[in-house]
C-alpha cells in the first residue's frame, strides 16, 4: 500500500483494522481518501472530515458506516469503482460519493484513480453549473461574465439542499481551502476556454455561442430539472443499499439542520452593457440608476410612460450640464402581457411568438449586441435589472416608419421603402430575421441612420417570408390607397436587388400568412399590395 510518509496523521489510520472490518481484502482496494476542510494539512481530523472508500468488489454497491479516526467517529462511504465512475462522470447516484471529490481531500490510496475521478466529476460540475446558467439567460448568457466562484458556490448551495450531511464539511472550509477547490475549478474553464466552449473576458469567463447553442438544442422544458434528477437518484440509491445504513449511521443533529451560510453566487455574475460591466446582483430602480450614474438629483427626472397601452415602456427625461437627457426604459411582461399571448394565439401553427418574459428579454438582449457586432444600428444597453425584468438603453432621437412616411405628407413612401428593403435583405443575408416586423421596429434619425428596435422575436434561421409579410401589409394600413402599390413595390424591389431571396417573397403573400393581418389590414388593401409584389416576382 503506496502511503506518503509524509503527512504525519496518516500515522493514526490503522489500515489492516480498517480493511478488515469493512470485510474487503487489500487487492480489492481502489482508493481510499480522507475529505474535508483539514485534509489537505497536518493536522488532526476534524468532526466534518469524511472516509471515501472505493473497491472493486460488486457485492453490496454503497455502503455508510461510521469509523474511529484519531480518536473521532467519521461517517465513510464505501462503493464500488463502477458506481463511483458512474457518479463522477453524470452523478448517477445524485452525487452521493462523488460531490466529496469536490472538497479538499488527502489520498491515502490510488492518488491516480482519484485525480482521474476529480477531473471527470469537476468538469461535470462546471458544465451543470454552465448548463443552468444557459437555460436562465438563454442567448443573452453569451454577454455574462462568469468567475471560478460562480461555479463552486452555485454548486455548495445546491449541495447544501440536496445532501444536508455535507453541511458540516461546507461551514468549516477556510480560505485557503475554497482557494485550493477554486484553482481546480479555474483549470477546467481554461480547458474549455481551448475547446471554444468558453472565452476568456475581462478576468472571467463568457459561454462561447457554441456552447449556448448545444445546450439550448437539447434543453428540457423543465427548468431545474438537473437538481430534481440528482434528488431521485438519491432516493432510488437508498433501495440499492440497506434502508438501515442511513437510520443507523446518519447521526441526526444541530451539525445537519444549520444551513451553512454562503455567497450568493450571483454575485460572481457580471454583465456586458455599453457603459462598462454591471454586478448581476445589483438592484437599482430607474430613478436610482440615473441619480447614481449620472449624479443628477432625483426630483429633476422625469419618468414618464409611452407608446400604446399594451406596451410597458418609459421615456426617462432630466438635464445634465443644461443639456437634456433621455434613456428609454422597457419593462418586460409576462402572461399579463395581453399583446404577446394574443400574438400567440393568432399565429400558433405559423409563427411561433416567445412569451415568457424572461426569454423575450434575454433574447433582445443577445440581438442588440449581435446585430451591433454585425454592424447593424441598435440602441446601446445602459443598464440590465435581471430581477424586475427592464432594461435601460439609450434614446434613439428619431421617427419610425409610419411617422416619417406622415411627416412628410406620403411624399417619401418610395424612398422609405427602398431602405427598408435593403435593410431586410442584409439582416437576411446574416440569417436573422425580426421576427415581430412592424413599420415601429425601424427609426430613422435625421442624420439617416436607421435603428432597428423590439427586437426580443428576433432569431437565427426563422421565416424570412414572414418579415416580408409583416412589414409590408402591416405598414400599407396605415398608407393612402394610392401609395399602397408603390411601397409593395419598391420595397420588394429593392429587397430582391440586395441580394434577397425572390422564394421568400412570394412566400411571403400567400393566405398562410397574409390572412393573419387581416384583423389590422382589409382584404381589399391587401389585394392592392399583392398585385404589386406579383408584378415583381411573377
């Protein structure tokens, strides 16, 4: 037996008397370790110090029992090496021997066997963690910043909920013990980081897009789900073992009831705006944001709300340096949100609106960033309140579509529609698409830019033919009749000349889909428009 004489304690341990009384001979022995927050030093076992005992025998998988350590009744897991493989690599037994591999822990036998089980069991705990943190913030967790310390105490809290007889070990972690499990977690995100599943950012980590889309392609339905399958493992592990191993072994005390006190994880959580990066945790109101960023006294601003009755937007006014400000604030509703679920329910079957709040915000989040790194006009992002669902952004001083195309006595309809012709076809060609495409989703400000705003429908590889479909019998509700055919026309000219796809055109004026503006837009106009787009494509 390979025992380092180096750490004092190890003195102590009585193997022969050990191994003997667990039944199991020497050469079944995989590894045995000691874990807890003193392991790794030489000092006396401390009460939440924890014996891992790993063989190669199939009798009897996952036993607990109690042994005398120095003088100290330690409560052991005895498994065999396939069930702790299993655990390690996917927790198949709820972590019930694995998650001790994430604390400190001293090897008195089969150090190799053990470092391969850390690795295996550490990077399975990132990817959870990574996993969850995907499924939250969706696309938008491409702009969060993550640390070595999200990862370990979004995992202890978990633990501390799941398996409460590792709370002793939890509360009596130092720091230099959290440092020691932290440098190991760091070597598995720099592993990633070389694999493109993460990047490096700002002294942190940010999910690489291929990440975020692997995991949002075989994402469940259940959010959480992760933590509920590890919980019935551990109770289907008890009918595997002897019901009386946990009645018997598990003393019930103070030591499992006190929920160990631990850092929000959240507060390792970091995101990306345009004015530098913002704790996830913070919680400031609008009025709270603007007072402390911009140090304006709070009876000068001036929230105030606009657009139509369904939408929760606010324009935010005050002066600075006897200049006027304005930040335009969007709050994001859920069911309540009466727009959003008639939108649903209109178009189930042809286009699928989002409408969870969370998942709108989270994906106009990811495309105001998106689209500017593709060299599109987007708002820049102020500000993020994760928790109450807003965001702050600045104000595009600007007309949309309908109010240009009024401003200008419908004088302009034909050079309006060539823009945004042109504008679709090169979202197009990114394979973006807007998903909720209406005359109100472009900008236009004086210097002629054109800012291209709601986008929480956006996507990649969604129904081209239905931007088309939406942009133009949605905008030509709002025309003269006799600049119905001229916008029709010159937008889908100018679309098609772009480089845009003459297939999602005349896709886009079937019934499928022109028939669900028919509450906004009369057949008879929409007839108007489809012969004019047929003059084009036919």
């Amino acid at each position: 037996m390979n025992l380092d004489d180096g750490r004092q304690f190890m003195f102590y341990v009585e193997i022969d008397t050990l191994v003997g009384r667990l039944n199991l001979r020497r050469e079944e022995l995989v590894s045995i370790s000691i874990h807890g927050p003193q392991s790794t030093h030489v000092k006396p076992f401390s009460q939440a110090s924890r014996l891992l005992i790993v063989h190669r025998s199939g009798k009897r998988r996952v036993r607990i029992i109690d042994v005398n350590l120095e003088n100290r009744k330690t409560s052991s897991i005895i498994i065999d090496e396939s069930s702790f493989r299993e655990d390690c690599v996917e927790e198949a037994l709820g972590g019930f021997a694995s998650h001790l591999i994430i604390f400190p822990y001293t090897p008195l036998l089969g150090e190799e066997f053990l470092r391969e089980m850390e690795n295996n069991y550490i990077k399975h705990v990132v990817l959870e963690s990574l996993r969850n943190l995907i499924i939250n913030y969706r696309l938008s967790s491409t702009f969060i910043i993550l640390t070595p310390e999200y990862i370990l105490y979004d995992k202890l809290k978990r633990l501390s909920v799941m398996y409460p007889l590792c709370r002793p070990i939890i509360r009596s972690l130092d720091k230099s013990d959290i440092e020691h499990v932290l440098k190991k977690i760091r070597n598995v995100l720099d592993m990633m980081v070389s694999e493109d599943l993460l990047k490096n950012d700002k002294g942190g980590y940010v999910p690489s897009e291929r990440l975020v889309e692997q995991v949002l392609k075989n994402v469940s339905p259940l959010k959480g789900v992760e933590d509920l399958e590890h919980i019935f493992r551990l109770y289907v592990l008890g009918g595997r073992t002897s019901s009386l191993d946990f009645v018997r072994n598990i003393r019930i005390g103070r030591f499992i009831f006190d929920v160990p006190k631990l850092p929000d994880p959240e507060d390792f959580l970091y995101a990306k705006t345009n004015i530098g990066i913002q704790p996830m945790s913070t919680r400031l109101s609008i009025i709270e944001f603007i007072r402390d960023k911009f140090n304006v006294d709070r009876e000068k601003i001036n929230v105030k709300r606009f657009g139509g009755i369904l939408n929760a937007t606010y324009l935010v006014e005050f002066y600075k340096d006897n200049e006027k400000e304005r930040i335009f604030a969007k709050k994001y509703l859920n069911w309540s949100d009466f727009k959003w679920v008639v939108a649903w329910l209109w178009t189930l079957g042809v286009k699928n609106f989002s409408v969870l709040a969370t998942t709108r915000m989270s994906n106009e989040i990811y495309f105001i960033n998106k689209l500017a790194e593709l060299g599109f006009n987007t708002a820049e992002i102020l500000y993020v309140d994760w928790k109450e669902k807003i965001i702050l952004q600045k104000f595009i001083e600007g007309e949309n579509t309908v109010q240009l195309m009024k401003s200008k006595g419908f004088q302009n309809v034909g050079e309006i529609a060539e823009v945004l012709g042109r504008l679709l076809a090169n979202l197009h060609s990114k394979d973006v698409t807007i998903g909720d495409c209406n005359p109100f989703s472009f900008i236009f400000t004086k210097s002629g830019e054109v800012y291209l705003t709601d986008l929480e429908q956006c996507s990649f590889k969604g129904l081209k033919s239905w931007d088309l479909t939406e942009l133009i019998f949605y905008t030509i509700r709002y025309l003269p009749p006799d600049k119905i055919e001229e916008f029709s026309r010159t937008l889908t000219k100018s679309y098609i000349e772009e480089g845009g796809d003459i297939e999602d055109v005349k896709e886009s004026i079937q019934q499928k889909y022109t028939r669900l503006l028919l509450p906004l837009t009369p057949l008879w106009i929409q007839s108007k428009a489809v012969q004019a787009i047929q003059e084009i494509v036919a």
